[in-house]
C-alpha cells in the first residue's frame, strides 16, 4: 500500500448476532441475515459454511446461487439438487 492509497482505505466490521435456526432455507433475506450452514457431504461428514450478510448482495445472489455457493465453499463436490438443499440446517 502506497501513502496516496491511504486515504481511500476503509474498513468494517460485520457482527453476526441473535441467531435463529429456520426450517426452511429460503427463510432468510439477502443482505439482512448472516447465514452459515449445516449439511452432510457426499462421503457422510458433517461440513458447515457461513457468509456475512452482505456477501450475496454484493455479489448479486439470490437464495439458490447463495446456497449453492456456501455448499461448494463447505466442500460440497456432488451435483447441487432441490431435495439436497432441502436437507440443510439453516441459522441466520
């Protein structure tokens, strides 16, 4: 970092607070929650994977591409169905 870049710096901070387990892994609102998930991989191991809740807004994903995505982040390797999202522990 150069001195002129100095003074286009800026930081933040995300807090995930008030968790709330939801039955359903829609039931969250993109650039509101936090989500982080629960869920077995192919091999039967439990992976887990969180994004704070500006990710997919700043990345501009709905529910299923933010879905989708913490799955390959949790190292999820097999094809990404309705039935097998449908299976996810879901905390906002």
């Amino acid at each position: 970092m150069t001195r002129d870049e100095l003074q286009r710096l800026f930081c933040s901070v995300s807090l995930l607070t008030n968790f709330e387990d939801v039955g359903d892994y829609l039931d969250w609102e993109v650039g509101v929650h936090g989500i982080r998930i629960e869920f077995f991989n192919e091999k039967g191991s439990k992976r887990t994977a969180t994004y704070l809740p500006e990710v997919a807004k700043e990345q501009g994903w709905d529910h299923i591409q933010t879905i989708d995505s913490l799955l390959r982040k949790g190292g999820y390797k097999a094809p990404i169905t309705n039935d097998f999202r449908k299976t996810i522990k879901l905390t906002r």
